[in-house]
C-alpha cells in the first residue's frame, strides 16, 4: 500500500513480498519481480528444472533464471539505516537495528529495548523481558521517585552556596573594614609622628640658636683678650730693647700688668646634644604626648559606686550610699564621669581591668541623661566598648564584635576632638581593637561603668593608670 511517507515508501520497495522483511540476497526473475534467494527456493521447493509462475503476477518464468541484484541489495542496506535514523530522529528507538523490527520488550538483565527476534535468540532468551511500556512506566515512577531527594538535595546545596556566598561577602566587608582600619590608625600614626618630627626640630633648632650664641659670644671674649695680650707682649718686648733709663721707667708698674694677667671667665658652654627620646611607631608611645590627668566626677557616681580617695579607682560596692540625688549622679546604671570635661584637641588615659569579666569604658557628652536606662550608642551620644558575656564589643548600632587575641589587662582610649574620633588599644599587646569616627559637638567626658560585683566575681575596681609620659617633644634627658 502507498503512504505519503518516503520512508515508509521506500521501506515497502525494500521488503521481499514472501517474507515481509528487508531483501536478503535479493535476485529478480523474470517478469522483473524481485525476491530473497533463500524465499523463493523455498517457495518453488523441489520442482525440477521447468517453468513455474512468480508467486506474486502469476506470469510463468524459468526456474533456473535467477539473477541476483546486488544495486537492490545496496539500496536495502541505505533503507535500513535511513530507518534507523528515522526512528531515533523521532525521539525514540522503536526499530531493532539488528532485526529491523520494533522493539516492543525491555530486558530487565542487560537494560536494553529489544525486539521480539531479540527476545528469541540466544542473546536474551533466557533473561526476563517486559513489556517496553511497562518498563518505561515502571522506571518513570522510579525516576520520579528520585526527583524528590535529588530536589532537597539541591536545595540544600543552594542554600549551603547562598550562605557560603554571604560569608564571602561578610568576609570581604570585614577585611575591607579592617584595611580601612589599619590605613586609618598608620595615617593617624603618622600625623603624629610628623607633628613630633617638627617638635624636635623645632627643639633642635633652638638648642642651636642658643649654643652657637654663647660660642659666639665666647671667640668675641678670647679675641678682645688676645688683642690685649698681644699689645702688652709688644709693650714688654719694646721696653727690652729701649736704653737702661728708659727701660727703668715705670718697669714696676709694666711687671705688676703682666703678672696680673688673668682671662675672663668663658661661660660653660656644653657641646653635647640633649638625649632625644626614643622615635617608636608604637602607638602608644606617640600619644604618650597627649596623656590626660583624668580623675573621677564623685557628684556623677551611682549611689553604689565606691570611689578611692584620689578619684583613680571606682569599684562596685554591696550597699547602696545615702548621697544627694543630684541631677548629675547616674541611677540606676552604675556609671561615673570623669571629671575632667574636653571641647577640644586630643586627649589620651589608660584604664586598668585586670581580669574583670565585665565592664564599660569611652567617653560620652556631657549632655547625657543621668537618669533611667542607658543605651550606649553613638547616637544617644556614647563612644564606649565593653566586655559582656566573654565578648568584647564595640557598642555601634549593631554592635561591633571586636576579634581579641590577647586579653587586655589595660585598655588606652584617645579622644581626637577635631578628627571626630575615639580609638581603643589593647595596651597589653600594644593593638588597635576600634575607632568610632564621628563628628563631635559640646564638652565630652570619660565614662566608667565597673558594672555590678556579681557575688564577687566582678568585684575588681576599674583603675584610672598613670602614663609615662613623653618628654613633650623636648630634646632634654
């Protein structure tokens, strides 16, 4: 039957009429039908050398006239693999290349579609084959199955990449924060440094001015008397050669001159230069210059606060004094000023904290609310860190965590007015642990808050430290 389909067409031109499959060995006969070799014998069977008809026009042709048509052959082979082709153009492989029929059975044991000959030869014989629509039915819902873990699974991998990505992105904001911090802590460093360098020159300079001054005025006192001198050598040498009368002559008072000879005393002057203290790029050392005396405000000191006499040391104590609720005095918060307040420049102390496990310490306006709960924030007018739960923070909004390697016994706090800054160093290890940078406005002041003793365990007091200081940037001892 014709079809509109040429591969079909040309399927049918390539199928023997007696068997229905592809030519095997075609040969024509002949009316120029054409048949497998192996077909018609068989169909001819064992009659002997006469005239017999073509199985399929009836037309009586000569037995022994066969003649085989390998040009049909080839185009056999060509219909075979256009089919092929065909079938997995389509999507699917439903002709058997082997058998060149459909492949209706799936073998269970060598995972392959196969067709019915298949299914009979000895390759798949003894295995256990399915129905080809089953077994893609069957590993569907297999295949579907496993789609529901595979989808957690990669969900799971994306979230685990999401979080792995905003860790990067934390990671690069930290480091970025960090480099910032470092170049502004150097470039701060090295404000100082220059603002020392031109202290000491400066220093120098005038320690040169006065030295070579009293040199100077020293040659000018040997030169006068070294003339005088050289006057009276000539007088005496002229007075030698001059007759005995003459020589006579008030040679008394000539001998009394020279023996009363005596220099003018030289001032001292030392050509030595003064010690210049040591130049450090610790920085500690650079805002040695700037040490403040701070002393604690007792009028600001929360009721339970116990100062020492010299104002240096606030520590927390069990019971609650009767002192005048002043507007200045904090309460609740256990907190003290210090009383020194600061409109301006730079300023520089250092707290004791030993191993208290808690504390609060930086600075804060004057204008602060003494009264109720404290929100230390920069917003509400607090530039403070603390230690709190083993966790040292920068008390931003959010908080700061502040990464401490070493456990610092003493911390330093610099108030740069100008700069809008307060930065905090771990004296113990001589680090940078935070700056606020900000803009400053009306008189700042130290803030202490020891917090509460806890049974004890927090009963160490905050200790204002006296600093060493610099020699103010002179060049003496």
């Amino acid at each position: 039957m014709a079809t509109d389909n040429p591969v079909e067409s040309l399927q049918e031109e390539a199928t023997c009429p007696i068997c229905l499959e592809y030519f095997k060995d075609p040969v024509i006969i002949d009316c120029g039908h054409h048949f497998c070799r192996a077909c018609i014998a068989q169909c001819w069977g064992e009659i002997p050398d006469t005239d017999v008809s073509c199985p399929q026009c009836r037309e009586t042709v000569q037995q022994g006239n066969l003649r085989p048509n390998r040009k049909l052959a080839n185009v056999v082979e060509m219909v075979k693999r256009l089919s092929l082709q065909a079938a997995k153009g389509a999507g699917e492989e439903r002709v058997c290349g082997e058998h060149q029929e459909t492949l209706k059975l799936f073998c269970e044991e060598d995972q392959t579609s196969v067709c019915v000959v298949c299914h009979l030869s000895r390759a798949h014989r003894e295995h256990r084959v399915v129905p080809i629509k089953e077994a893609a039915q069957e590993y569907k819902e297999k295949l579907q199955g496993a789609l529901g873990p595979l989808r957690k699974e990669l969900e799971e991998a994306l979230a685990l990449m999401s979080a792995e990505e905003e860790k990067t992105t934390e990671w690069q904001g930290k480091v970025k924060n960090r480099r910032e911090m470092i170049a502004g802590e150097f470039n701060k460093l090295h404000t100082l440094l220059r603002e020392e360098e031109q202290l000491l020159l400066q220093s120098l300079e005038e320690e040169e001015k006065e030295t070579l001054q009293r040199l100077r005025e020293n040659v000018t006192k040997l030169s006068q008397q070294s003339s005088s001198l050289q006057q009276l050598i000539t007088e005496i040498e002229e007075k030698c050669q001059q007759p005995v009368v003459e020589l006579l002559k008030d040679v008394k008072s000539t001998l009394s001159r020279s023996e009363n000879v005596k220099l003018q005393e030289l001032e001292a002057v030392s050509t030595n230069l003064k010690n210049v203290y040591k130049i450090s790029l610790d920085m500690r050392e650079a805002l040695k210059r700037f040490v403040a005396d701070v002393t604690l405000d007792p009028d600001t000191a929360h009721p339970n606060l116990v100062l020492s006499e010299d104002r240096k040391r606030v520590r927390h104590g069990d019971t609650r004094q009767d002192l005048p609720d002043n507007p200045e005095r904090f309460d609740p918060c256990v907190c003290v000023l210090g009383a020194e307040g600061f409109v301006g420049g730079r300023h520089y102390w250092e707290v004791e904290v030993g191993e208290k496990p808690v504390w609060v310490l930086g600075a804060c306006r004057e204008s602060v609310s003494r009264k109720g709960q404290v929100t230390a924030t920069p917003k509400n007018g607090y530039w403070v860190m603390w230690l709190r739960d083993g966790r040292y923070e920068a008390r931003t909004f959010p908080p700061t965590p502040l990464p401490v390697s070493v456990r610092p016994r003493r911390v330093g706090i610099f108030l740069d007015y100008g700069a809008g800054e307060v930065s905090f160093y771990n004296v113990t290890d001589r680090s940078h642990l935070f700056t606020f940078t900000g803009t400053f406005s009306g008189r700042l002041r130290p803030f202490f808050c020891p917090e509460l003793h806890k049974a004890g365990t927090n009963a160490a007091p905050l200790i204002i430290c006296p600093v060493p200081s610099q020699a103010g940037g002179n060049l003496g001892p």
